[in-house]
C-alpha cells in the first residue's frame, strides 16, 4: 500500500475526490477513513504496478484484494438520528472506479457484521469502466441491503453483477442499477431473491447473457412494490427478465408489483433453441399478489430471430435444483395450477415474423385471471394469449371450475397488412372479453361485449322507446351455438317491456331462460337464434308500460360463441 501523498497524486490523476485525509498500513485490516472524504477511488487500495495494468487496458493482474479493501473502507457505520430507524444512518464515502479494465475473482463484495450494507460504486462509464469477473464470481453478493448504487461500469463474464438474497424486507431505501452494461454472464446480470424488496430500479442498462447458457437478464423475487425496469435493452438470454414469488417460510409472495416500460425486448441470433422475453412465475399459494399491479408498458417486443416454440410472455412453474433452493434453473413444461392474476400490458408494440407461430402470452397454468391487453400488434396470425394444449379441453381448461376469467383484450390498435389478415385472440374463447371494434378477429371465435350507447338516461316517458340494432358478421361456422345476452339493470325493472323487433329474427321461443342477479334490478334474458353465414341482424325494442316510469336504465348487449 502507498503513503497519502501518493494516493492523493493518483487521486487528482484520475479524477477521483478526496476531502480530508486517511492512513493505512500494509498490515492493517481496515482502512481508517476520514469522515470528510465523500468519494474515494479503488486506485487508492493499489500499487503502481496495479494502476498502470488497469489504465493500459492490460489486465494482466488480478485486482480482487484491492477491490475488496475499497469495499470494506466505504462500510463506515453512522448512526442515525434520533428517532430515526437505522436503515436511514448514512454509510462511509462512495466508491469510484476510474476508467480502466479490471479483474475480480472474488466470491462477491459484501459486509461484516457492525458494517453498513449501504453502498455506492460508480464507474467512469460503461464505456470506460469495465470489470471482468472470474468464471465463478458475484460482482456484489449480499445477504439483503438497507439499499445500494452501481452505475456506469461494464460487468463482463462470471455468473453475474449483482446477487441480493435472503429472507428479511427492505422497505426504506431506494436501491439503484443505472447505465450499466452487462455481458457474457452466466447465470444472471442481477438476482434480486428475497422475501421483499421494494423500491428496486433498474434503468438505461443492456444485457446481453452468454449464449451456451439459460442465462437470466434481470431475476426479481417475492414483493416488489415501487420497482421498475426501464430504458433497458434486452438482446440474448433464454429469460429476459423474470419475476417469482419468493417461498420462505414454507409460503409463496407475489410477485407484484412492478412497473416495466419503454425497454426493447428482442433476440439476437444465437445458439438457443428458445427464448422468453417474461416469465412469470405462479403463486402456488395464493391469487393475492400474485401479479397484481405488474405493468408493462411501452415497451418493444420485436420480432429479430423468432421461433417456433417462443413467446413473448411465458406463465409456468419453475425448477429448482434442491441442493440450492434458491438458485433458478429453468420452467417446468408440466401443468401448473398457481396463480396469476392482475397482469396489465399497455401500449407496447408487438411484431411477429412469418411463418413463425409465436403467441404473446403462453400459459401452463389453469388460473389466469384479470389479465388486460391493450397494445399494438403487427402481423401477428398465432393466437395472442395461448394455453398449453395439455390443459385444453375444446373450449374449456381441464378441471378449471372458472379459475380463469374476467381476461380483457382489446384489437383497436391491430395493424393488418392485407384485407383478409384476421388475428384470433386466444386458442380458448371461453374466458375473454373482446374489445374489437374494426372486426380484426373472427366474430364468432371468442366472446365480446359491447355496451349500448343509447342508453344513458335516469328517466324515460311513457312514449320514449329504445331500439338496439346489432349485426352478427358470420365468416365461417366454426361455432355450435351462439348465445345472445340481454342485461338490463334498473331501479324500476317492473316498468319495461322487452320484445323482438322483428319475429323472424329474433325468436321468443329460443328463450333459454330468464333469470336476474338481483331480482330487484336486473332482468337478463339469454337464448340461442338461429344464425346463418354472412350478416345477421338482432334487433330489440324496448319500451315502457303504458302507466310505468322506469328509472336508471342500463342496457348491456353481449354474444358469445361455443
């Protein structure tokens, strides 16, 4: 180690700042730092001889133990202030790396017992700053933090940067990944795999896994509320970005919630056999956090080196080596029956590739729930949302007893690029809404619902009537039966009568049966008309009795098809 007047000659060379002074010793354990100091660089932990094999582009040397004594001289615990809970005492200074190559083969930076787990380490930039890691290293592996900073370095090989596990909460700090690169790792860029840990934001990063690997870009685990991913690149891992529920206690949490937006998910040309943008684990234990208030937004799922066999969202279990609980393998292919619930996905732009059959979403599970899509898609002929064929029974899930349901998607934004191009929503009907007012999809081939735009008024006269008029298109017969749904709610249902327009279209006598969620104010009226090829108009009256007033009428059009 060197003497302060020559660190403090290193420290204005490479741009580092140092306020105040400190002393070390070759001996020394620890390094005594100066509580002025604010910043301090890595180079003041090396030799000469180190410094200029970082600068030179080199490498040649190993810089681990220096690596790890700058590590230890930024733990300096504070107090907090009075009242104060100690997750909000400050830390010692920051870390700074100067522009350089080095190398770490450590097991991972981490703390002592009586040290702060608060940390920030900031590079040059990922342009200039770059870390290679042995075959077998963490960049940071740390059971739990009070809340961390990595940004602007280059994170090159080993299983990967970031490792923050453990079973305790971190609901206090923000914690931060920005401008970072990472690539060639082998497991995971970052690996966040615990209990709960909000506040989590990872931003303007690229990751780019090794190819032979099932590599992971971004690992988050349990409650996540606050966290985010955006600005990011994703370009070659088997998983993108994975959210799980975290199991400690013999219980599953989350995963939820979490914003991602404006990232570009794509793959580049590699030796993978299949690929998965998201993968989202079901909650084993509970529909409660287990998606809900996760979003995706904005973001580009583009269609570079599609396969057969891919998807953009991936819904299925996990393997896990029991040896290592915690450590992520890959999906499971057999039926789940967790949760997912409460996945939104909202203005994101996503392309297919012929004559490539790729679904947005694939599920192996039996209870999708509460999931809304509202996007623009390009080319896309594989259906939006497909199951797995082992839980597929015609139109119904396997055992399902109305597990999955109350799904929403709307094909406003749908881009065609001839005349006859359909899309069809889902490869199960049964359990989606559709918002589909171009006629993009096939009519009969999922259920829909539209809300009549008539009707908006609190109190309708005696001479007032309403007529809905609907058209059916019928491309093809692909369907059974096809069962119309009247709902009426009113606080004064008694006061109107319901008939057909015309009795050659609609038939009475097909009336299935009539029944009411609540007698008081709701009439539903459910039958089957007989329907051919082409356009076939339904037309209702509505109108009053002769002394009747009726009040808070809504009317509730809806056909779906089996």
């Amino acid at each position: 180690m060197k003497n302060f007047n020559k660190s403090r000659r290193l420290a204005l060379i490479t741009g580092a700042t140092l306020i105040g002074t400190y002393s070390t010793t070759s001996s020394a354990k620890t390094t005594e730092i100066n509580k002025k100091i604010d910043e301090i660089s890595v180079f003041d932990f090396m030799t000469e001889e180190e410094i200029l094999d970082i600068t030179s582009g080199e490498s040649k040397l190993d810089h681990t133990l220096a690596i790890e004594k700058a590590r230890e001289a930024i733990s300096q615990r504070k107090n907090a202030q009075h009242n104060e809970p100690s997750w909000l005492a400050t830390n010692g200074p920051n870390l700074y790396l100067p522009p350089g190559t080095y190398r770490y083969s450590g097991s991972g930076l981490t703390y002592k017992n009586g040290q702060s787990s608060i940390f920030k380490i900031r590079g040059a930039g990922s342009e200039s700053t770059k870390i290679i890691l042995g075959d077998n290293s963490w960049f940071v592996k740390q059971k739990h933090t009070a809340g961390f900073s990595i940004s602007d370095i280059h994170f090159y090989g080993g299983f990967g940067a970031v490792f923050i596990y453990g079973n305790g909460t971190n609901v206090g700090r923000f914690s931060y990944v920005e401008r970072c690169v990472f690539s060639e790792y082998s497991i995971s860029a970052i690996s966040q795999l615990t209990k709960d840990f909000p506040y989590l934001k990872i931003r303007d990063c690229l990751f780019r896994g090794d190819q032979h690997k099932k590599t992971k870009g971004v690992v988050l685990t349990g409650l996540i509320a606050g966290s985010e991913i955006t600005d990011c690149d994703f370009q070659s891992n088997t998983y993108h970005v994975v959210l799980r529920p975290s199991k400690f206690g013999g219980s599953e949490h989350g995963p939820s919630p979490i914003n991602i937006r404006n990232n570009g998910f794509f793959r580049w040309p590699d030796h993978r056999k299949n690929t998965w943008d998201i993968w989202v684990v079901p909650n084993n234990n509970t529909s409660k956090n287990s998606g809900r208030g996760i979003l995706f937004e904005s973001n580009k799922f583009g269609n570079e080196s599609l396969r057969t066999g891919d998807s953009r969202v991936l819904i299925a279990n996990e393997m896990i080596d029991e040896k290592n609980p915690q450590e992520i393998w890959e999906h499971e292919t057999t039926t789940s029956t967790g949760h997912c619930r409460g996945l939104r996905f909202k203005n994101n732009n996503i392309s297919s590739k012929e004559p490539f059959k790729t679904p947005f979403i694939y599920s192996f599970t039996t209870r999708l729930t509460d999931i809304t899509l509202d996007d623009q898609y390009d080319s896309i002929t594989a259906p939006l949302v497909e199951f797995d064929k082992k839980i597929v029974n015609g139109n119904r899930l396997v055992n399902n007893n109305e597990n999955t349901r109350d799904n929403h998607i709307n094909l406003t934004n749908y881009i065609k690029h001839n005349p006859n191009q359909t899309i069809k929503p889902a490869n199960i009907t049964a359990y989606f809404k559709l918002t589909d007012p171009h006629f993009h999809a096939p009519e009969s081939s999922i259920e829909y619902e539209n809300e009549y735009k008539l009707i908006e008024k609190s109190i309708f006269t005696t001479t007032e009537k309403i007529i809905i008029n609907e058209t059916i298109k019928i491309e093809e017969k692909t369907f059974n039966t096809l069962t119309l749904i009247l709902t009426i709610t009113s606080s004064t249902p008694e006061a109107l009568q319901i008939r057909s327009y015309s009795e050659n279209v609609l038939d009475y006598k097909k009336i299935i049966h009539t029944i009411g969620d609540d007698e008081k104010t709701t009439i539903k009226l459910q039958w089957q008309p007989r329907l051919n090829k082409g356009e076939n108009k339904i037309k209702l009256l509505i109108t009053t009795k002769e002394t009747a007033t009726p009040k808070n009428v809504k009317i509730k059009f809806t056909h779906h098809a089996n």
